[in-house]
C-alpha cells in the first residue's frame, strides 16, 4: 500500500479516492479533474476544446472522431490504437512515464468522457507490470459499488464498504422525507436533457435518482426503457414528452454554460412548454459535468437533491425545507441553490435581445417579442389566417395611411414602417423587420435580418472555372434553393458540369426566430460556412410563421437576371407540381437530378470527397450524426429497413461539410481533396 502510486483517467475516480482518503497516492489526474495538488502531474489535453464550440459543432467531432476509430467498444484487451485518428483525450506520454503509476483508473463507458483501455494499453511499454482498472457502471447501484471496487484495488476494500454504505443510508434519508410530503400517486415527469443539439435524453444512473426521488422519465411512454442516453427529436420531445419540469444538464457543462445554451435554444423549450399546455413547466440549468455525468459521490449526494428540489420545489416548499435542514445536505450545498447549483432560466423569444431606452420609438428587433410570429404555438386557429397576428397587413396598413410606425400587437412596441426608413436614407444596421435596404449595413446578417438580404458575396473574383461572377450576369443567373445537404450539394456538382458557365446563387429559406432551416436541423450559419468556402453567393430568405414563401423569393432577386430557379429534388412528382403551381409561372425551373439512379448519385458524392452528417432523423434507425456513406446504406439495406436510401421521403437529413476538402475538388475538378 505505501508503494501505491495512482492515475485516475476520469474525474469520478480522482474523486473517489479522495473520498476514501487516498489523495496522497494520486500522482496523476486528467485536465478536467476538480483536485489539484502542486505534486500531481496533468496526463491529459483538451483535444475537443469545447468552450469555443457550439454544442452541434462538438457533438458532429465526437461522432467523426469515432467514424474514424471504427474499433469495437467491446474490445479492452487489444494492445493496439489507432494512432492516425487524434484522440479527444490525447494523454502525454512522457508526462505519464514522469509520474510512474502503479495503478491506472479509467472506463469503456463513453469514449467522449475519458481515454478508454485500448488507448491506455497502446501508450505502456511492453512488459510493463502497471494494473488498469477499467469501470464502466450502468446503474445508481453499479456507481456505488464503484467505490468498494477502487478502494478494494488500492488495498481499502473495509474504506470502500463504508462510503458506499454511508452515501446509501443517505439517499434512504432523502427518499424518507420525499415521500412523508408527496402525494400518493404523484410523480411530476421529468425532461433531463444531457445535450441540446440535438437533443440527449437522460440514460444509465440518472434514470435510477429520478425513480428514486419519485419522478416520472418524461420520455417513458410506459415501454421499456434503455439503459444508454440516445438522440431524440425536437418535435418528438415536443409532441410527446409533457413534462412538468425541465432540467438542462449538459454533459461536461457547468451551471454557466448550461445556463447559456438552454437560452440560445429558446425557440425549441417554448415549444415544448406550449405543447404541454401547462400553467408553469420550470425550466433550470445545473453542472451537469459535475453532479450526474460524473458517477462519483456528488453524483450521488447533490445530483440527487438537486432532481428533488428542482421538481418539488414549487408544490411543496415544506418538503424543501426538510430536505436542506438535513445535516449531509448542508454540508454539500452550503450556498444560494439558486445560482450556484439550480439556475432558473427565463427563455428568450427573440434571437437577437438589446435594452431599449424606454423614452425613444423602439424597434421590434430591439425587444423580446412572443406569439406566433416568432414561433410559438398560439393554436389553431391563426395558421392560414394572415389576418391574426400578422406583420405584413398590420405595416401595408400603416403605410398607405402614411404612418412612419406601427403598434406591435404582440409586444406594445412600436416598430418603423418601410416609410420611416426611406426618410432615412440608409439602412441603419439594426436588422429591422421592414428594412428596404436588403440589410445592406447589418453586419452579423445570418443572426440579425428580418428581410431577405445577401449573407456572403466573394469579394474577389477567382477564375475557377465553374461559375462566372454575378458582375457578369445578364439573364443567366441560376438560383438553386440550396438546403445544404447532399442534394442540394449535389445538384452544384451537376450544375458544374455543364458546358455552359453562368453565375450561380444559392438561396436558402430558415425560420425567423431559431434561424435554422426548417426539417434539415441546420443552422444558418453553417449554410453561410458552406457558402463561404465553396465561394458562391448567398442569398438568406428569413421566413415567418404566416408568411408566403414565395413572395419572399420572388421579391429579391431581379427578374431579368434570373435565367431559371433550380432544385436538388430526385423523384418525389407531387412536390415537382408543387413548385410548377407556385413558381412555374414566373420563371423556367430546373431538376438537374431528376430520376437519376441511386448508384450514380452515390458514385458521385464519393467522388467529391465531401463528407455528409445526418443532421435530422425521424426515424429510429437513423441516429443525428451518422456519417452517410455506402456503410451508412449497406446497413439500412442489411437490417431490410423501408426506408429511402437517400432520405428523399423525408425519414433523415443531411448536411454537407464541403470544408472538409479543397473547394474546388467540391465542385468536380481539382486533383486533391486537400484543403488549401
């Protein structure tokens, strides 16, 4: 035992041995590891860096991350690493030799949360005597007998019992005085949210400390549950969760960041809370990193008081009450639960909010604004009736009576009319609703604008061959409604292969409020991403809830320059006669994939070099994430699934990462895919 020298790979693990009084033999820990002493080494790097990424940018490198590995879970004897594919928890080698364990702790849980034994074993010498405990807990119980097993592998098995036995006399104590005040037969349901985009529900332990505490998994529909947190959709969430409380818990995130981003995803939580139809559905963000994504004893003690208070605390103040008065809980949480662990979260409506000075004539872009108009469900009865709650009638009133501003019925404010800002003279950069000025001075345009306007145009011109400048467009611009997915893609491929050059411009339609495009579950800014990289111009089309697409469309572009509209759709003839209703009569359309054969599409996505993520599933066995590619269809076609090979029926959707490869061999005739 006084030889015992320890590597905890995984924070629970650091924090159970300090727990069990073994801090003195850590010579190791990794950088997300709470401990610190000036005598332990860091043995590991950030190699996700997720504080700079959005929460699709990291689930989308996790996913690719482990498309590349391509190794099995199961397989923990295997000497062997794939050493080409960077790790997310890239260990230093040289630092872990420095620090000379004995003894190495990590898991073949969840390769996001901490290096697995396959790459622990691929970094030790060979003939190297070091022991690996490798722990993988499923359950509340598998995490408490976690504890026997670390301190029975350091010598402490007697160390072990007693935490694992004190932490459950504990959680008995809790559940005694949840229920002396609960109800019989009452159990709030529950919305634990481990990611938002896209949405994670809750899995392994947690579903064992919600039952625990007498709550209801919002998720279960009475069938049997798994184990594993998987994806989910907004709309099923939407439609079939009817929560009663909403925890936002991120995995690796703290209170703050989880904080944020439940309020970035504004648009998706109203939904859900106006389907509920309840009077009040709370909505808190937590540390989901360090109180139950972390199978250690705060995982056990405050993750477990905290599901109590965040799903009691309104009903029933007197159980609250009861449950901080209890010794080990005042120990645990001995400050304000409101900002430090349970943060309330008031959602924003509008994706842009500033403070309004109170004595000027406000804008509407300058204030939260709610109703349908910036996507909440206000029922029925206002879908197909431009009359309610609709802009456009409200400022055409306005101007024909000559008013430089109209009343908001929704919020009270005032906005501008067009009139007021042609007295103008320019646009202001505000982003404002009724802007004549195509948004010409709005900076951060994909986030900000309320009318059609460009996102991207090239500032230089290149010769590349493919598509001619717009400076030299006249009655040849092709403007392809561009969603970007493979399709759409795609349909750049074919149009580049024609003999003929001509100016191309992408046009995209997203909703207003969530500035996403709606079905494909893609921000607009990862459009503009696309569109910058492959160096075409965008044209952004922000669409509201009642508002005409086509009379967005038409209204942007000059219709003498316009030579046709284009589409990426394959086969499907009803919404082909759709378009031609619509559209068909003010410009040539053209369908440049039009039956083309399934093989040919594939070959030539290959051939690109670009590789697609599935952004949006309606469908279980497709899964948000998955890389499209020939083993994406082999599989589908292997488990005899009904489903379209290319999604053309709407079961998933793609996005395209065009950055991945040189934009050039994107558009079909470059020789490398490498990135210049």
């Amino acid at each position: 035992m006084k030889d015992l020298r320890i590597a905890c790979l995984l924070p629970s693990a650091t924090d159970i041995c300090v727990a069990l009084g073994l801090s003195h033999y850590i010579v190791g820990i990794t950088h997300e590891c709470h401990f610190r002493s000036s005598d332990v080494h860091i043995l590991t790097r950030d190699g996700l860096q997720a504080a700079d990424k959005t929460q699709m940018e990291i689930h989308l490198r996790v996913q690719e991350q482990q498309q590349m590995c391509r190794m099995p879970k199961e397989d923990t004897t295997s000497l062997k690493v794939n050493e080409s594919v960077p790790s997310l928890y890239p260990i230093d080698v040289d630092t872990l030799r420095q620090a000379a364990p004995n003894l190495i702790i990590t898991q073949d849980l969840c390769t996001v949360c901490a290096p697995p034994v396959s790459q622990v074993k691929g970094l030790l010498r060979e003939n190297d005597t070091t022991r690996i405990l490798s722990l993988s807990p499923q359950s509340l119980a598998d995490v408490l007998q976690t504890f026997v097993t670390i301190a029975t592998a350091c010598s402490v098995p007697e160390g072990g019992i007693q935490l694992r036995d004190t932490l459950q006399q504990q959680l008995h104590e809790l559940k005694t005085i949840i229920y002396s005040f609960r109800r019989p037969q009452s159990s709030p349901r529950l919305l634990f949210l481990e990611w938002l985009d896209p949405p994670f529900d809750a899995g392994h332990w947690i579903l064992d400390m919600m039952e625990f505490v007498g709550l209801q998994n919002a998720f279960d529909n009475h069938q049997q549950q798994p184990r594993k947190s998987g994806v989910r959709s907004w709309d099923d969430i939407t439609h079939t969760t009817n929560p009663d409380v909403i925890l936002v818990a991120c995995c690796g995130f703290n209170v703050e960041r989880n904080a944020q981003d439940a309020v970035a995803h504004s648009h998706q939580l109203q939904r859900v809370i106006a389907a509920s139809r309840k009077v009040s559905t709370p909505i808190y963000a937590t540390n989901g990193d360090r109180y139950f994504t972390c199978p250690g004893p705060h995982l056990v003690t405050v993750g477990t008081v905290l599901l109590a208070i965040a799903a009691y605390r309104h009903e029933y103040p007197d159980m609250i009450a009861a449950i901080q008065a209890i010794p080990w809980v005042q120990a645990w949480l001995p400050d304000d639960l409101t900002e430090h662990y349970l943060r309330p979260i008031t959602l924003s409506s509008s994706p842009t909010v500033r403070s309004v000075d109170k004595n000027t004539i406000a804008d509407i872009e300058d204030c939260p604004n709610t109703g349908c108009d910036a996507g909440i469900d206000c029922g029925d009865d206002t879908i197909g009736h431009p009359e309610k709650f609709c802009w456009d009638k409200l400022h055409d009133e306005a101007c024909q009576a000559g008013e430089m501003n109209y009343k908001d019925p929704d919020s009270g404010y005032s906005v501008f009319t067009e009139l007021a800002h042609r007295q103008r003279g320019r646009c202001c950069g505000s982003g404002c609703r009724h802007c004549p000025y195509h948004h010409i001075n709005v900076r951060d345009k994909a986030t900000k604008i309320q009318q059609p306007a460009w996102l991207y145009l090239p500032t230089t011109v290149e010769e590349h061959d493919v598509f001619t400048s717009l400076s030299q467009a006249h009655n040849n611009v092709r403007v392809l409604f561009f969603s970007g997915g493979k399709d759409s893609f795609l349909t750049i491929r074919a149009l580049a292969r024609q003999a003929v050059r001509f100016p191309l411009v992408l046009l995209t339609t997203f909703d207003a409020t969530s500035r996403v495009v709606a079905h494909q579950e893609v921000s607009i800014q990862q459009i503009l991403q696309q569109a910058q990289h492959l160096q075409l111009p965008l044209l952004g089309v922000p669409l509201h809830l009642i508002e005409e697409h086509v009379a967005k469309v038409t209204g942007t572009t000059p219709a003498d320059a316009i030579h046709s509209l284009v589409f990426g759709d394959l086969h499907l003839k009803h919404i082909r006669d759709w378009r031609k209703d619509q559209l068909g009569g003010l410009y040539r359309l053209e369908y440049p994939l039009w039956k083309v054969d399934y093989a040919t599409l594939a070959q030539d996505l290959e051939l690109s070099g670009v590789p697609c993520i599935v952004s949006s599933s309606t469908v279980d066995t497709v899964q948000v994430g998955e890389r499209y590619d020939a083993l994406f269809r082999e599989r589908l076609k292997a488990a005899g699934a009904t489903i379209d090979l290319f999604g053309e029926n709407g079961e998933f959707h793609t996005l395209a990462q065009v950055w991945e490869v040189d934009w050039r061999y994107a558009l079909g005739y470059h020789t490398t895919r490498n990135k210049i």
